[in-house]
C-alpha cells in the first residue's frame, strides 16, 4: 500500500553517525518496517555487522517503533459507519431530487413542465389559426398554459422576466406576447409571483373574481377553486387586492409585507380563522356575501412550500388533509368529525413521504391509517387514546 | 478494487463507487478526525461535508494518483473550517501550532505483557507533551503509516520542517529508552 522510493543503497552512507533518532527517520528504515524485503535487510545487515554499537541504536529505533506502531484503531459502533454513510447518499439524493430554488431549473419535471408549456403554447396557436375567421378580434393574442398536477411543482419565468413558481393543482394562462401597458395573467390554484418591475407596466393576476394588481413586487397567492378563499399574502413590496364586483361593495385594499388579504367567495357558512384580522368593508357583511379581510401572518410558513417545506400552521386535519392531497397525490379520508377538526403545527423540510407526516400526526394525537381502494383512510385510535386501565385483581 | 479506480468512478458520479470508497477509507479519515478533536459530532459532521462537498465538485475534481493522503488532508481541511465554526474563530487566517487539541490517551495502544504497560504508559506522557504540529506529525508517520512527503503534503508544511518536527518528538521520547536498555540481539522483526 505504502511505496516507498528510496535510492540505491550506497554503502558510503554508512558514514552517517547512526543513533536510534537517525535510523528512525531514515527512508531505510521506514521501508524496513513498512515492507521488509530481501534487499532491505541485506542493507541494514551489512550496516549492523560487527557493530555492537549501531546494533545497539537500531534496537532502541525498533523497541520506539515498535511502541508507536502498536496503536489501535480508533474504534466506533457497528452501525456508526453507516450512519453516516446512509446520511450522506440521503442528503445527495435530497439534493438531486428537491434541489434549491437555485437549481430549479435542471430539474427533470420541470423540463416536462417546460415542454408541456411549449405543446400548449403551440396548439393555442394552432387552434387560433383554426378559429381565426370567427374570433379574430378577440383572440388576437396567443396564450400559453401550464398546469401542474397534483404532487408536483413547476417553474415559469414570463416573457418580462417575471418567474413563478406554481403550487400543484395549479393552472396559469398568459399571453406569449404582454400588452404594453398590462401584463395579466390568470391563475388557479397556488402561485409565488416575483414580478419584474417594468415602468409604466401594471402586473394583474385574474382570479376566480379578485384581481390583483401591483408594479414589481413577490407575493403569493392561493386560489383554488374548491376552497372558500383566495388568499394573497406578501412578501416585498404593496399589493393592491380588488374583489370588487357589480353585486358587492367590496372597496379593493392594499397590503404590505408580512399581510394577508383572504377574500370570502363563499355563498355558504364559514368562520374566520384568525381572530385578529380585521374586516375592511364598511358594512358588516352577513357571512353570505362575499368579504375581504387583511391580517399579519407569518410570510415564511406561507410561501415555504416553493422550496420544498411542507408546512401546517395551526391547520385543522381537515385542511391538512387537502394539502396533502396536492402535494403527496393521494386521498386523504378522515373518518371522524373531532379528528378532523384537530389542529396541528409542523413543518417539514426533507421531503418527507407521507408516512412520516402521518407519523408525526400520530406522535401526539393517536390515529390509524389503512389503504382502502386508492384512498387513505384515517381513524383515530381509541385504544391508544384512552388507555384502558387495567382491572384491579380482587 | 483499489481507492484509486473508485475515486475515478466517483467522479464520473457512480453513487455504489461513492459508498465502496466510504467504507474502506472511514476508519483512515475517522481515526485521524478522532486525533484532531475529541468532539465526534464536529468528526461525523466535517467527514459528511467532505463527502457533499467532494460530490457536488466531482466535475471539478481530478484523478489522483494516491486516494488516501489526498482525503486526509482534505478531511483536514474540512475540520478546521468546522472547528472554527464551533469555536466562532475570529482569525480566519492563521491555523496555529495547537489549534487541534490533540491528545493521546493508554487506550490508544495495545498492552501485551505486564512490562508494555509501563512503557506504555510512560509513551503516552511523553507523546502528550509535544507540541500539536509533532503530536499531529507522529499521528501520521506512524498511525499512517505516512512518509515524510506524505506529511507534508497533508499538513501542508515541506518536507524538511516535518522532518524536523519528528525528529525533535522522536528525541523527546528517548526517556522511554532506559526501561528496556538491555541488549537485545538483532532479530527480524515480525511486522504484519
């Protein structure tokens, strides 16, 4: 293992005054007790002969040497080794698979995003050309669409430089080509919006009734059409929220980093949250109309899931189980009312699989989960939860 | 396969060449962590950064000729940027002749006979009282197995300075001499 490269032996090196320190440090040596061979020996042979002194010296060399080299390795559990070795092929495959935003776009599904923007982008075009004699005013410009299934993620950056990010379940239209004076685009779903700032050039997302308007700013906003709320938050900058229409009075608001604006579609019942948000609108609203409500939140936990965190602040089962849903691709079916309005904290940052979350859950509030047909059911543990106690024998 | 031909295919980015080379290089890289501090979360911590970080270059890194020194000392590297994370560091520059606390302790060698004890004891005081550069040096001359141009190149200092160094620690340890001054004939010695 150990080469040694010593010169040829030259007999008149014998001249050297050789204590047990010098021998020690000779090459000669070393290569004598690394990996003695024929020809070493005969070296150090022809030096010791007849010379009780030098003898004398070399064994003092072999005794320290000997000393030295009977060491032991450093010693460690048995499973200690692949610990660590496990956590370091882990944290590469995290890093190959999940990324940093900053490789965001090497990454394989968002290639497939890219190119699935380009089949819808040409076949928009494509059908334009069918339908140009009837609609050629209106569809005088070409849009492009992305939609991002449940349990990914994708990536855009517009023509203006703007780049969003897009939750899964998302959907986002934009022109290939922006107005001058407008850049708008629709969404549905979720979205991280970092928007260029362009002079002279609103930026308006359209969605599901609210539009959003700002000049260069990074908010995000969450609207998907089967919840009761379209929620814009901001992370830099001011956000202008307008859900107003012909059949509210909703006044549009403006918010600033670390707000939230929660815009109630609802026709049905709902219950606000977060205490602390005020209500904005004039009139006491009766919780059938529409509303628009801004409160403090905490930016991070809301705009984390773009970087791969999966986060629950404060989050009922409920709500928990339909980000599941979108982020892992699987139905969630919690059969128990009080199970699902239980209320949980977490986060997740290693991308862990649903087992583990599920887990987590488990760790303070006892459930069951058990695969029935392409659903997950969930159902707490009554055993578990209340511990029989053990009769007292008589 | 030898640790050469698994560095090749490590760069070429094979993961089974990544965890082959991992264990059969671990005991090397852990035993000389182990010398440079006592903490083994900083030993387990620097040796996992190594490996993320020799990962992520692998398109910038080389072929080596030698795999072994070559970890060593970038194992080496790597602990005194974590070192002087955990120690908040103010000097980034300087990497002093005792920045490792390096200490040896009797459980460090083996004890055959009842008269090794002694020696062995006596040996530990004496290596205790080097310096850090001639404790570290000693370490890898002789737990190693390194020579003098391997030292060298792993605590980055020439060859001549290493040599120096042993050799000022190897006259430190005379004092070990007058246990076992009887006159032992020369006998082949038996090494592995």
């Amino acid at each position: 293992v150990y080469k040694v490269k010593f010169g040829s032996i030259n007999m008149a090196e014998n001249k050297i005054k050789w204590t047990y320190d010098e021998i020690l440090l000779s090459k000669e040596f070393f290569a004598y007790t690394m990996e003695p061979n024929e020809e070493i020996k005969e070296y150090w042979g022809k030096i010791l002969e007849n010379d009780m002194e030098v003898q004398n010296e070399f064994n003092k060399a072999l005794k320290i040497n000997d000393l030295l080299m009977s060491h032991k390795k450093t010693r460690y559990s048995p499973s200690f080794k692949e610990n660590i070795l496990h956590t370091i092929i882990q944290k590469i495959e995290i890093e190959e698979n999940a990324g940093s935003p900053r490789n965001w776009f090497t990454r394989p599904f968002v290639r497939i995003a890219a190119s699935l923007l380009l089949i819808l982008g040409l076949s928009f075009l494509f059908s334009l050309f069918l339908n140009r004699p009837k609609t050629a005013i209106e569809l005088s410009v070409a849009y492009n669409e992305i939609i991002v299934p449940s349990g990914e993620k994708a990536q855009v950056v517009l023509p203006d430089g703007t780049k969003i990010w897009l939750n899964s379940e998302s959907k986002l239209r934009y022109p290939s080509v922006f107005a001058k004076d407008a850049r708008k685009v629709y969404l549905e779903g979720e979205a991280y919006f970092d928007v260029r700032k362009i002079k002279k050039s609103k930026f308006l997302v359209n969605t599901q009734g609210v539009k959003i308007e700002v000049l260069g700013t990074i908010f995000n906003v969450k609207s998907y059409p089967d919840e009761q709320t379209v929620e814009t938050s901001v992370v830099e900058g001011k956000v202008k929220v307008d859900a107003g229409s012909q059949n509210n009075n909703i006044e549009p608001v403006y918010i600033l980093p670390s707000e939230r604006a929660i815009f109630y579609k609802s026709s049905g019942t709902f219950t606000s949250a977060n205490k602390e948000e005020k209500r904005i609108t004039k009139e006491t609203p009766l919780h059938q109309k529409p509303l628009i409500t801004v409160g403090e939140v905490n930016i991070k936990n809301i705009v984390s899931w773009k970087d791969y965190f999966l986060v629950f602040d404060n989050e009922t089962f409920d709500e928990i189980a339909v980000k599941m849903a979108r982020w892992y691709k699987i139905h969630v079916q919690i059969n128990d009312e009080v199970l699902k309005k239980q209320r949980f904290t977490g986060k997740f940052v290693n991308n862990e699989t649903f087992y583990q979350v599920l887990e987590a859950i488990n760790l303070t509030t006892p459930i069951e989960y058990k695969y029935e047909g392409n659903e997950l059911v969930v159902t707490p543990c009554y055993h578990r939860m209340f511990p029989q106690k053990k009769k007292p024998k008589i | 396969m030898n640790n050469e031909i698994l560095w090749g295919k490590f760069l070429e980015g094979d993961k089974d060449a990544l965890s082959v080379l991992f264990k059969s290089i671990f005991d090397d890289l852990y035993g000389y962590g182990m010398r440079l501090t006592r903490n083994t979360e900083i030993v387990n911590d620097s040796i996992q950064d190594l490996f993320l970080k020799l990962w992520k270059n692998r398109l910038n890194l080389q072929q080596v000729e030698i795999v072994r020194p070559y970890l060593l000392k970038a194992l080496r590297r790597q602990m005194i940027s974590n070192l002087r994370w955990s120690k908040r560091y103010i000097n980034m520059e300087e990497v002093s002749d005792d920045f490792f606390e390096i200490e040896y302790s009797h459980e460090d060698f083996l004890v055959k006979e009842q008269t090794d004890k002694e020696s062995n004891e006596k040996l530990v005081a004496l290596l205790n009282q080097l310096t850090g550069r001639q404790k570290e040096a000693i370490y890898l001359r002789y737990f190693q197995g390194c020579d003098f141009e391997t030292v060298s190149e792993i605590m980055t200092m020439n060859v001549q300075s290493v040599r120096n160094t042993i050799h000022r620690g190897l006259l430190s340890l005379r004092d070990l001499l007058p246990v076992f001054l009887l006159c032992v004939p020369f006998v082949d010695p038996v090494y592995k």
